[in-house]
C-alpha cells in the first residue's frame, strides 16, 4: 500500500503526540504516582507506536514500543518513575522529534537505531529484577487478554456472556433500551476482540460499528463510544445491539473486519443490568478495601477481566459516586475538526482581499456618481456588510491558539535549569489566546530567546538567592492577553534585573557610545542597545548565551510582524518583556490622510488622537519641535519631511497632528489632510524595496490609487 499520501497527516499528528508526551513526562516528574498521565503516556505512545508501523518506519516504532514497554510495568505497579528514568524518556522523545524531523526532510526515518537509548530504556525495565517483557510471551496482568485465548471454547462463550452482561448503562443508554424493547427490538450482547498486532484498532472499531448498522443499531458499549474513538482500550470491546433479526449474520459481519480475532455474544438480558444483581457483580463486596478503593481511582476503559469489570461496578456505589459518567452511546462521534493546508487558508485571504479592494471601488464610484441612486447605495451597504462578515469569519479560521508554540517551553525550562544548575519554574497563562497562523509561527524563536535570556542573565544562582532572601527556585512568567486589536505577550522573571551601569560600562568599552553619550544617555535607551547586533553583558560564551544574538533577534523578529517590544526592569527585583502583535497581518483598519499631493494609510491600532494644533504652540527642545499636550512633552514628525513631499498647508495654518503611541512613547505626526477610516488590504513592498523601515507595505485604494503604509512603530 502506498502511505505516501498520508505523511503529511503523520507529520502533523506525530508532532502533536510528541508534545502530549513531552507535557505529560514533565508532569509524571511532579507526580509520579499519577495513574492518569501513566495512562496517557502509554496510550501516546500506543498510537506513536501503531502510526510509525503502518507507514513502515521501524526504527521509530521500535524505540516507541521499547518505551510502551516501560509504561506497560510502571502501570501495573512493578517499577517506579524514578529520575534517571525521566532523563531516559526525554532522550527517547528527542531521538523520537529527530526521527520525524528527518522523515519531514527525507521521507526516511534514516539509519539510526538509538540503540544507547534502547539499552536505557530496557536497564530500566531490569530494574524491577525481571527481563524486559516480550510481547508474544503470555502475560499475567490485569488485562487478562491473553489468558481468554487460551481458554477452550465452551469456557470464553460462558466468560463472554457474563462479561457482556456487566455492560453499565447510564440514563440514556437505559432510555434507548427501553425504547429498543417498546418497539419490539431483539436486544444482543456482543463482546468484540481485536487482534494483539493490530496497528489501527480504533480503525477496526469504527468497521465493526459499520458492519452492525447493517443490521440494527448499537445502544450502549463498554467502553464508551468516544474512548473506543480515541483507542482508550486494549484489545476488546463490548457493544449492545439492538436489531429486528437474528444474531448470528451480525457476528458473522463483525468477524469478516479485517483484524478482529474473535466476537461472540448472546440475547440481553435488560432486567439483569439494569438491577445489577447478578452473583458476578456482587462478587466484589467481600473484594478488600484497600483494592477496591484503587481500582475505583482508574478509569473505565483500563479494566478489562471480569472480576475488574465488575469491582468497577460496585466500586461508584461504595465511593459516593465518583466513577467517570460514560457518553451516550450510539455512533462514535464525528470529529468537529478538518485539518487544512495554510496555503489554501492564504489563497482564501487573497480572495478575500480582492473582493474588500473591489468592494472599496464600488464605494468611491458610488460616491463621484453622487448620492442620487438610492438602490444603488443599498446595495453597496449590504456588499459591504457581507465582505466585512466574510474579512471576520476568515480571520477566525486563521486564528490558531499560541499553545501550540508556547507548550514545547516548559520542558525547554527544565533542561535548562539542569544545566545551569539552577532551580526554575516556567508559569504560562493565556495559552488559549489567538493569533494569525502566519503570526504565530513566526513568534516561536522571539519568546526562546527571551525565556533563555531570563533563564540564564535574569535568574540568581541559588546562594545569591539565599542571599537577598528570595526563594530558592527562581520563577519565570510567560503570559499572554488580548489587548483590543493587538496581543500582548510577557516574559517576566524575579531574578537580578538588568544592571543598567553595567550596560552603559559595556557600550562604552565596545565604543558603542562615547562616554559624554553614556552619561547623558537615560536608562530606557541604555536598555535598548541590549537589542543591538552582537552585545552582549555575559563575560563568557557558552552555549546558552554570550553571543550577543538573542535579543537581536527578537527585535527584528517582532518589528518585521509590524510589533513592538517594551523592557521594564528593577535591578535586584527582576525584568519584564512585553511584545505587542497585532491579531492580522493582511487587512487592517487604517486612517487614511493626506501629505501634499500624496496619500498615505497609518494603522489605527496604534493612534490615540486626533489634534488641530496652532503653530504658536510648538517649542524646541534641543533642536527638535515638540508640543506640550495636555501636561505631555510630544515629539513632532512632519511627515512631508519624512517622505520627501512639499506640504500643501500654509505655514501660518493650523496643523493637523496624529498622535500614536509605541509603548510608553508618543509621537505626533502632521499631516496636510485627514480622509477618515477604511478598511484596507496591506500588499508586501517585495525583497526590491526594503530599505525604508517606516514604509511598511501599500494598498490599493477603490479609485485604482496606490498609498503606502506608514510604520508609525519605526518612526517613534
């Protein structure tokens, strides 16, 4: 079979599996005793197993199945989580994140067997003083599958009908029996058992459910639907049918599905479930305390024998009813979700955009025509609406949560703090906040950068701490909010701060500054030469800072995404990083104006006001104009300065003035005129032309016109 087609598909979801791995590792060295994430992680792991077998990279599915393995005997108590094995395991997550990315360059996993991390992975399993297990031998567990191979054929009818029959309904599943029985349904319990080397049982699952609807319909199942989706269960099933004909053609179709290595079943008994008296189900209350109370803890779908099956089900009754309420049964759920290629999302905005530029071309047609034709104006208006609500939908099919870029951190954190001997935790709010796909793919390198950054020169070592009677673990703050049209990002740690002197003695030795432009020099542009190419305070390089590349970077990351950073800092208390992105990158609302004969569009997001200012009002300040604005010392920029333009407005004229903001700074740019507001397409100026920063791109206006962007950010 040629898997080609589908490696995208398992590039995608291997990634995602690796980080569910990754973020659950992290959590089991917290918790170790966590059944919950023990299970995730050997599930994980099953389904990374089972996609590396079918698209046929061996090597990957080895090392997956060695460490299933290790999970398989931490689950069933017989080696703890200990922290050389955590180590171990996040080899094997690095080897597994090089196996996919070499598969992504090559569509080869490559020569690499891992066989040090094998060798890791097994010593672990040696630890509990046994071999490590080996899948065809016949296990003894609580699962139990393999024993009921064994069993002689009379022996698994009489288990399968007194498993089948432990089925626990909830109300609704207890409704549609009901209904099933009103309407004269034959109601069949079926227990379904797949084969132990089936690679895709949830695949075989949903075949079997398909073969059933050709007969009737299933009611209930143990597990619940939803976790047979999901492949939350080992290598059996139970489902309860409802039908018009006999059972035997419907065992028939479930046994013709491909991997299924058994099923069989008898009539339902509804009166038996629904009392819960069987003498099997009571079986548990003379079950020991002590085991009942932990086999209560796991969920459902981990129980698969019958004595396990049914302490479950006595189990909510003794614990007040904490056992996990199963779904409705029925179909297995559809997923809500479609993945889609970004180019065709970027290929959709393009339309989009087109139709926003012919939109705004009917308006100004509309407008030169004058406002005679009332129909005409309707239709424009409702045009107008329908593109705006078309531009918003689209927006929202882009927006992507920055979880996932911000969840490989805290296990980024980790390895850091080992490294540099340093105890830190990473805190993360606001991961559910939305982004542009294009933007959030681009801000991944910034935020590593600054998490380094406060990592290695924020963070104290431990004795410093002590020393000024910090906690010992140094904290790390990575938050993310909405702030109206733009989102705003901090990394903030309580660490030494930056040493202001310290940068200014730095400037002057690298002749960055005379020593007169230090000292005159404030501290927020001190600060700011941190972002310069190549500085950097470390005294020496290593290879997690030093080099003087990483604020550099994060500058000129954040501003090419029309963004901006802001540093707070107290020395001794710790820094603050705030990067402010807008939500979209392709259409803006911007404020159109005038500058001699020229038109030009500013951003709206960053303008406060609007202000007619008198000439007599302006003052220089070191050769400068500024204005004093309401108690507020204001830079001007004229513009027709700025872009090489003669002004149109007499000098003894009032001058328009546009206030924006950049941070804690603010700026006002005049103008000649004011057009008003407008929704516009931002059209990339192209590798050609980019040498001016503050032109940001240009649009094209309804009547044909070209008008550039203004970048207030870089003017400021």
């Amino acid at each position: 079979m040629d898997v080609s087609q589908y490696l995208d598909i398992f590039l995608d979801e291997s990634r995602e599996h690796l980080q569910n791995l990754n973020t659950n590792v992290l959590a089991l060295e917290q918790d170790s005793e966590n059944m919950d994430t023990i299970n995730e992680i050997f599930r994980t792991a099953h389904t990374l197993k089972g996609m590396a077998g079918t698209m046929g990279y061996k090597r990957m599915q080895n090392l997956t199945h060695d460490m299933e393995n290790v999970f398989s005997e931490v689950r069933d108590g017989n080696i703890k989580v200990t922290s050389s094995m955590v180590d171990t395991l996040f080899q094997c997550l690095d080897a597994l994140e090089e196996y996919v990315t070499t598969i992504q360059e090559t569509s080869d996993e490559g020569d690499n067997d891992n066989q040090p991390i094998i060798n890791a992975l097994n010593a672990c399993l040696d630890a509990k003083g046994g071999e490590a297990p080996k899948e065809e031998a016949p296990k003894k567990s609580k699962k139990g599958g393999k024993k009921a191979k064994e069993a002689a054929p009379e022996e698994k009818a009489e288990k399968a009908a007194s498993e089948v029959t432990a089925i626990q309904l909830n109300e609704d599943e207890q409704k549609a029996v009901e209904d099933a029985m009103l309407a004269n349904k034959k109601l069949y319990s079926v227990l379904v058992k797949v084969q132990e080397n089936c690679l895709l049982k949830a695949a075989r699952a949903f075949l079997v459910f398909k073969a059933i609807e050709e007969f009737g319909e299933v009611v209930a199942a143990n597990p619940s639907t939803q976790d047979i989706e999901d492949e939350n269960f080992e290598f059996e099933f139970k489902v309860l049918i409802a039908a018009d004909g006999e059972l035997d053609p419907i065992i028939a179709a479930i046994k013709s599905v491909s991997e299924i290595a058994d099923a069989f079943g008898g009539i339902f008994e509804g009166g038996s479930v629904e009392s819960g008296e069987t003498e099997e189900n009571a079986a548990p209350e003379a079950a020991a305390p002590a085991e009942k109370e932990q086999e209560a803890k796991k969920e459902t779908h981990e129980a698969k024998t019958t004595e396990v099956a049914k302490t479950e089900s006595a189990a909510p009754a003794k614990s007040g009813g904490n056992a996990p309420a199963k779904k409705a049964a029925g179909k297995p759920a559809v997923n809500r979700t479609v993945r889609v290629d970004i180019e065709k999302l970027d290929s959709l905005m393009n339309l989009v955009s087109e139709l926003i530029i012919a939109k705004n071309s009917l308006v100004s047609s509309a407008t030169s025509m004058g406002n005679n034709n009332s129909q005409l104006n309707d239709h424009i208006e409702y045009l107008e609406s329908v593109t705006t609500n078309l531009h918003e939908s689209v927006m929202k099919v882009r927006m992507v949560p920055i979880e996932s870029v911000v969840t490989k951190f805290p296990r980024m954190i980790r390895d850091l703090s080992k490294k540099l001997n340093k105890p830190i935790e990473l805190y993360m709010t606001g991961e559910e906040t939305e982004l542009d796909r294009t933007v959030v793919d681009e801000i991944g390198d910034p935020l590593m950068h600054l998490l380094r950054n406060s990592a290695d020169h924020g963070i104290e070592s431990p004795e410093e701490r002590a020393s000024r009677g910090k906690p010992e673990v140094g904290s790390i703050y990575l938050d993310a909010y909405q702030d109206g049209n733009n989102v705003v990002i901090e990394v903030k740690d309580d660490g030494n701060g930056i040493d202001v002197d310290a940068v200014r003695r730095k400037a002057v030795e690298r002749g960055v500054l005379t020593e007169d432009q230090a000292a005159a020099a404030d501290d927020n542009e001190i600060i700011n030469l941190l972002f310069m190419p190549s500085f950097s305070t470390a005294k020496q390089v290593t290879d997690v800072s030093g080099r003087g590349v990483g604020l550099d970077v994060v500058k000129s990351k954040i501003e090419s995404l029309s963004g901006e950073v802001d540093v707070k800092t107290k020395l001794g208390e710790g820094s603050t990083f705030s990067i402010r992105l807008p939500l979209t990158l392709a259409i803006i609302q911007a404020l159109m104006v005038v500058v001699g004969n020229e038109k030009y569009a500013m951003a709206l997001g960053g303008i406060q006001t609007i202000e007619d200012i008198n000439p007599s009002d302006i003052k220089t300040v070191q050769g400068n104009e500024v204005i004093n604005l309401r108690g507020n010392v204001i830079p001007l920029i004229r513009l027709d300065h700025v872009v090489g333009v003669e002004s149109t407005r007499a000098e003894d004229e009032n001058m328009v003035v546009v206030i924006a903001r950049k941070g804690d700074k603010l700026a006002g740019f005049v103008v000649d005129e004011l057009i008003g507001q407008q929704e516009i397409v931002i059209k990339s100026m192209g590798k050609y032309i980019n040498k001016c920063k503050f032109i940001s791109g240009a649009t094209i206006l309804g009547d044909g016109e070209i008008a550039l962007i203004i970048d207030a950010n870089a003017l400021i």
